[in-house]
C-alpha cells in the first residue's frame, strides 16, 4: 500500500491537472456543439422567417386579387343588369310596336274600304242621270247643268277625301 500511496500521491498530484483539462476539453466541446446548435436552429428560424414573409406576401397578393375580382363582379352585374334593363325596354318598344303595326293595318284597311266606298260613290256619280241610265237626257238643260254643277261639286270632294285618304294611307 505504500507503493500504491506513494504513486498514489504523485497520481493524485497530476488528478486535478487532468480532471481540469478533461473538464475544460469536454466544456470546449460542450460550447462547440452548443454554438452548432444555435447555428444550425439560427438558420432554421432565419429559412422560417423567409418562408413566413414569402407566404404574408402571397396573402397580400391574394387579397389584392381577391378585391380585384370583387370589383370586377360588381361591373359585371352593373352591366348585366344594365343590359338586363335594356332588354326590358327593347321588349316593351317590340311589343307597343307590334301593337301599333296592327292598329296600322287596321287603319290602313279601314282606308282602303274607304277608298272603295269612295270609287263606287264616283262611278255612281258617272253612271247617274235622270235614272234610266242615259246621263239625263229627258231633262231640260238647265236642270241637266244644275245636276251636272252638282256631280262636279259631288265629284271634287270625293277628290278632296281620296286624296285625304291616300296621304294617310302613305305616311302610315
């Protein structure tokens, strides 16, 4: 025991030298690793932070795109109801002018029965003498003057209503 105690000394001597350089090496390791770590959750935070702001910036993006579509459907349904509007109103000018060309044809239809009337009224005044057919003949010529005053008389307003009628019937 005594080789072992005077060994022992000297070990025991050079034991805290060693335990002070192991603890001192195993700290610089220690520290290493710790700085790697940091380094290695640094950069990882650093890449998160970028792919945070990358993603915040699409998000604005999408909210912009969001807002711009938002306005566009808005003008798309101004439009469509304007167009809408106007379809409404091209409908009711069809249909009051549908109901205007029937009362047109009527109205051209009363006028050519009109015209008829009037051209047989003529032809009567044509035709018409003293009764019998012969343009009154039988009649003194005064009376066959005065009836004949009275068929140009009778025969210049049924011209005036032709015309009358013509003239509607062209404008209408």
């Amino acid at each position: 025991m005594a080789i072992w105690r005077l060994g022992g000394m000297a070990k025991l001597g050079a034991m805290p030298g060693v335990i002070l350089g192991l603890g001192l090496g195993l700290g610089a390791c220690t520290v290493s690793q710790l700085k790697q770590d940091t380094d290695v959750r640094q950069s990882r935070v650093a890449a998160k932070e970028n792919l945070l702001a990358g993603d915040a910036a699409r998000q604005d993006q999408l909210r912009a795109e969001s807002r711009q579509l938002e306005v566009e459907l808005r003008q798309w349904e101004s439009s469509l109801d304007a167009l809408q509007s106007e379809l409404d109103r091209l409908q009711r000018q069809t249909a009051l002018a549908g109901e205007q060309t029937r009362q047109q044809s009527l109205r051209k239809e009363q006028l050519a029965q009109q015209l008829e009337q009037f051209q047989q009224q003529a032809d009567m005044l044509r035709r018409s003498g003293d009764g019998n057919g012969n343009g009154g003949a039988g009649l003194p010529v005064k009376a066959q003057r005065s009836e004949l005053q009275e068929k140009q008389k009778r025969l210049k307003h049924l011209q005036g209503e032709v015309r009358k009628a013509l003239e509607l019937l062209l404008n209408s």
